[in-house]
C-alpha cells in the first residue's frame, strides 16, 4: 500500500462509515481493485482507519460527548457496546478470515439493499425522540443488532440504525444514537488491532495510518451532516436500491474474475 492508495481508501471509508452501505465492504473492494496486496498490515489499516471518521463524531457532539455530568449517557454507551466487545473477542480469527473475501461482501450488500427497501414501512410510529428516554435494556438491544454488521458488507450504521428504530427510536436519535455507539465501539476495535500488531510497524506504517486518519476525519465531518438531514427526508430507500446495484456489480465482477 502507498500514500495515495491509503488516501483513496481514507476518503472511502470516510464517506461510507456513517452511511448505511458498509465502509468495510467497500474498503476491501476498494483495496482489491487497486491492488493493494493483503497483508497483516492492510487488515489493520481496514479497521484503524475508521478511527478517524469516529472522531468526527466527538467533534461534531462535541457538547454532548463533554456533558461529564450525564453520567447515564455514557452507561448506555458502555452497555451497548458490551455485546460487539464480547463477540469480536469470541470471534476475532473468523472475523479476520471474512475480511478476505470479496464475495461475502458482495452477497451481503445485495441482501442488505434488499431489507433497506421495506425498512421505513418497517418501523412506523416511533415513539422515542430523545436520548434521555433510551432505556438501558433499549441501549442493550442495538447494541446486539450492531453485532450484525461483524459480517463485512453488513452495515454497521445500517444495523444499529435499524436495531434503535425498531426499539421505537425515530430516524434521527437512531442515527445520531448509532454515531454516539460507533465511539466506543471503533475505539476498542482499533485498540486491540493497534495493540496486536504495533510492535511491526514501519515508519512508512505510520505515515499511512496518520495520513489516512486525517482524511477519513475530514470527509467524515462532512458525510455525517449529509446523512441526518437526507435521512430525515427521504429515509433508506435510495441506500437499499445503491446496495443492490452494487453487489449485483461485484458478483459480475467476481464470475467475469476481473476481482479475484
């Protein structure tokens, strides 16, 4: 991988992290179709990149994440990610091994572009617009939905947004719950990643970590203004028809072997 590889896939995962169309699905495709060789190090850049685009969060929220105060809001956090710490940890080598494969990935955006259609017909008359009234048991049960997305091209965003809609949660404070979730949950996922493998790294290494970072911070601030407001409006429709024209594009492009 080189700096400019590294940015094209920052800029990708920057746009799509939030988005309910999988960063990782179209990070590995992206890697593939620049042919970045897989590697430990692509692995973990794969998941250590997404820290970037957290942290536009914590900038964005900046009041909310700082509200020290409101202890409670935090320990919904802490329980929602419970769920993603226990199974990345159970599964961690099978996770990695589906990192490696394109076709999952294109099977799951197809499935995943199909549940997106119904989804806003789905879960009507939301109850919950507000983060106070989200119950620990609420908080709890998208963080299992989250877990979903452990599968590569399962959408992280998508499912612990659905996983808040149907605990009666609007669009908008499932969203926005679903950003406050992807804190924690990237921290620790990059922590460990960061942990297992820093002691290989290169100087080059950190240059594309630090670079690529930066890149997906900046595009994410952006992506995330884009999402609220488009989803308040309009919903998932137009994400679940992108889905399905994607994956019927990567499985083309796997029976033709132009991606291997």
């Amino acid at each position: 991988m080189d700096l400019i590889q590294s940015i094209i896939i920052a800029i990708v995962e920057g746009l799509t992290e939030f988005l309910p169309i999988s960063s990782t699905g179209h990070m590995i495709i992206t890697e593939r179709l620049l042919g970045v060789e897989s590697n430990e190090f692509t692995r973990l850049f794969t998941v250590a990149i997404q820290l970037g685009a957290i942290l536009a969060v914590v900038v964005l929220y900046f009041k909310k994440f700082m509200a020290f105060k409101d202890w409670k809001f935090y320990a919904k956090l802490l329980v929602a990610v419970i769920p993603a710490l226990a199974f990345g940890k159970l599964f961690a080598d099978k996770i990695d091994a589906l990192l490696e494969s394109p076709l999952t990935v294109a099977i799951t955006m197809l499935l995943g572009g199909i549940v997106l259609l119904f989804i806003d017909n789905a879960f009507k008359n939301p109850s919950i617009e507000e983060e106070p009234k989200i119950t620990y048991s609420k908080a709890l049960m998208i963080g299992l939905w989250q877990c979903i997305a452990m599968i590569p091209g399962v959408s992280r965003s998508a499912a612990s947004i659905i996983g808040g809609m149907q605990q009666k949660l609007t669009r908008k404070l499932a969203a926005e719950f679903s950003f406050f979730l992807a804190v924690p949950t990237m921290a620790a996922a990059t922590g460990y990643k960061l942990l297992k493998g820093y002691k290989t790294f290169t100087g080059e290494h950190i240059t594309l970590l630090a670079v690529g970072n930066i890149v997906a911070f900046i595009v994410a601030l952006l992506a995330i203004k884009f999402f609220i407001g488009y989803l308040q409006k309009h919903g998932f429709r137009i994400f679940g028809w992108y889905r399905i024209i994607a994956g019927i594009i990567l499985l083309v492009l796997l029976y033709t072997g132009y991606l291997k």
